[in-house]
C-alpha cells in the first residue's frame, strides 16, 4: 500500500481538526474534510485542488452521513482513515444543566462519531483494511466539576471505541481512542457551550473552576500543530494502539487517576470479594 493516504476528518474549520487536515495535505496525504458552513469548506478545498475535498456538513443530521461518505468514497477511490473530530464541551453543574444541553452534546461528541463509523465500515470491511480515529479527552479518563455531560460524553466515546477495535481486529480495522490534554484550541473559547448559573450551593466549588478554565484559555501547554504530527505518526504505525494520550497534561492527570482508581478498589477489595457464591 502506498505511504499516502486518504483521510476523512470531520470539524476542520478550526482546532484539532484545521490543523491535522493542513499537516496531512502538507504530508501529501488527501483529505477528505467537513464542515458545517460553505465558506469553510471552500476555504479548505482551496488549501490543495485535488487533493483536498470539502463537504458541508453537521454530523447530528445523520441521514446526511451515508450518501456523504459514499460520494467521498468515489471521489477518492477510498477512505483509508476516518478521523471523528467534530465536538464540542458542554460547561455547567449537572443540576443546573437542562437535559436538552445532555441530549445535544451525546448527539454530536458520540452518536455523530459512531453514524460517521457505521457508514465507513461497509467499504473498510470490503478491503480489508482501514484506521478509525476517535478524537475523545483526557475527560473519558478522568473527571472534574462542572462538565459533567462532556465527561459522559467522551467516556461513552472511549468505551464505543475500546469494544469496537475488538471487533474490527480479525478484519483488519484498527480503532484508536486519542485522548488529548489541554491544548490552544476554541474548546475552552467560543467552542464551549455554557449553561447558566442558577444555585448558588455550587459557587463555592464552580465558581474558581470556570475562572480558572476561562483564564487559562489560549495558553494551554499543548500545540495543536504538534498534536497533528503525532496523529500523522499514529497513522503510519503498522500496529497502532487502541488508546493513545496527548500531552503530558493528560499523561499525568490519566496516570494519577489510574493510581487512585486501584487505591480506592484496594481498600474496598473485601467487600468486592463478599458477593460471591
């Protein structure tokens, strides 16, 4: 198989997925590219005529997924790697945080991700080959206050994506969950969706938290261009792993909540043991 590949990346208007799209077009790799908006989409396909191809579209409207991924497939001749990085953070205490914020961060962090798979895996199966990227967080391995349905969202995203590599191996189809840090992207910015603050019991604890993330926007460790390369890294690997961290942020918070995690079954692992038969 030739070193070059075609990419399908969806959300690269911005962030993660701008950066991989112009680090793979620069790599001479094709790309494939979504965005919601038109303007987006032509100011992307006009990075590399011929090489890169743009097609509006929101990933909540699911219908439109499949004759999208089939026109991408005939364009290119085949999608070698799907790249699901639409997504956006949900920011708010869970009591204040209407179910409509829930319902539209799963519709577009997980079940956006997951119609954009169903629809690459019938031509992946066919030959035998293929690489499903999942752009998830160091929040679907660990969790702090105030963005709960975000957590829930990459949580689900890393379990979705764990369960599947196990069933897509035998077939040649690789699936890895990339869990970035705190990188220089709009997640923190106009990305972020932010419920009210209604109950003044969770100031003491959110208040300092929100502060903190919103002061912290735009100089966060990680670079965007850097966390490209290391994707294009992981793509050329011939045995990829199914998760991957990024950054060392998200190595030493991951690592730590790994250790408290067996802390906490240690201490309990006699009651653990008390329900069998």
């Amino acid at each position: 198989m030739s070193l070059q590949k075609t990419l399908l990346i969806t959300g690269i208007s911005s962030g993660f997925g701008r950066a991989l799209a112009v680090a793979a077009l620069d790599a001479g790799h094709r790309v494939v590219g979504t965005a919601r908006h038109a303007q987006a989409v032509a100011d992307f396909e006009a990075l590399a005529p011929g090489r890169a191809w743009g097609h509006v579209l929101d990933v909540t409207d699911t219908d439109a997924i499949a004759p999208m991924v089939s026109a991408a497939e005939t364009q290119t001749g085949g999608i070698d790697v799907l790249v699901n990085n639409a997504g956006y953070g949900h920011e708010g205490v869970m009591e204040e945080s209407p179910l409509a914020d829930m319902r539209r961060q799963f519709e577009v962090n997980v079940f956006g991700a997951v119609a954009m798979m169903k629809a690459v895996l019938p031509f992946m199966r066919a030959r035998r080959r293929g690489h499903l990227i999942n752009i998830t967080s160091m929040g679907g391995h660990i969790t702090m206050p105030g963005i709960s349905y975000y957590c829930g969202s990459k949580f689900a995203l890393e379990g979705i994506s764990a369960s599947l590599g196990q069933e897509l191996k035998p077939l040649g189809i690789a699936v890895t969950a990339v869990a970035p840090g705190s990188f220089r992207t709009d997640w923190a910015g106009r990305s972020m969706a932010r419920s009210p603050r209604t109950i003044s019991d969770y100031d003491a604890l959110f208040d300092p938290v929100r502060k903190a993330r919103e002061d912290k926007h735009g100089k966060q460790l990680g670079d965007p261009a850097k966390a490209a390369q290391a994707m294009l890294a992981l793509i050329a690997m011939p045995q990829p792993p199914a998760h991957l961290l990024l950054g060392s942020d998200a190595l030493q918070l991951v690592r730590a909540g790994l250790a408290a995690r067996e802390q906490e079954i240690l201490a309990h692992e006699v009651l653990s043991r008390s329900t069998d038969g």
